[in-house]
C-alpha cells in the first residue's frame, strides 16, 4: 500500500519547519545574552518593498522576507536527525 511507510514528506516539512521556528525563537532570546549573542547573528533578504496590486475593488499585497540565523540551521540539523530517528 503506498504511503503506509510512517516516514512521508509531509513529517519532514513539518519537523523542518518547527526546527526553523524553534530555532529562530530561541536566537532571538538569546540575542541580549553576551556569550550567546552569536545565535543569533544571520541574514536577511527577499522583497524590501510589498508588491501591491490595486484592481479597484480588491487590493492584494504582496512581501517576502526571510530571516536566516545561526540558531535556526542548528534547528534544521536537529530536526533532520529527529526525522532519521522516527
């Protein structure tokens, strides 16, 4: 039977993505610490300005940024191995 394995794409993403947030929380707590402010140093990019699309009677915005830090690569590792060891 397909998809009965217990592993799908589905658990990753969201164990992927917990480790991302949990990640980037816990970098953001840990901004004020002085040995552990480097948690928290990273990048961030995508659109500095939203795209905004007026039609009249419906308005869409749209934006995109991204925050990549330490702390949250160190959660993506976490969650790779947490998702191995299901």
């Amino acid at each position: 039977m397909a998809g009965t394995t217990g592993k799908n794409k589905w658990t990753l993403l969201l164990i992927l993505l917990s480790g991302i947030v949990l990640g980037g929380f816990l970098g953001y707590l840990c901004r004020d610490i002085p040995w552990l402010s480097w948690l928290n140093y990273g990048q961030t990019f995508g659109l500095s300005e939203p795209v905004v699309l007026d039609l009249g009677i419906f308005v869409l915005t749209l934006g995109l940024t991204i925050m990549i830090n330490i702390s949250s690569i160190i959660g993506i590792v976490i969650g790779i191995i947490i998702y191995k060891k299901l």
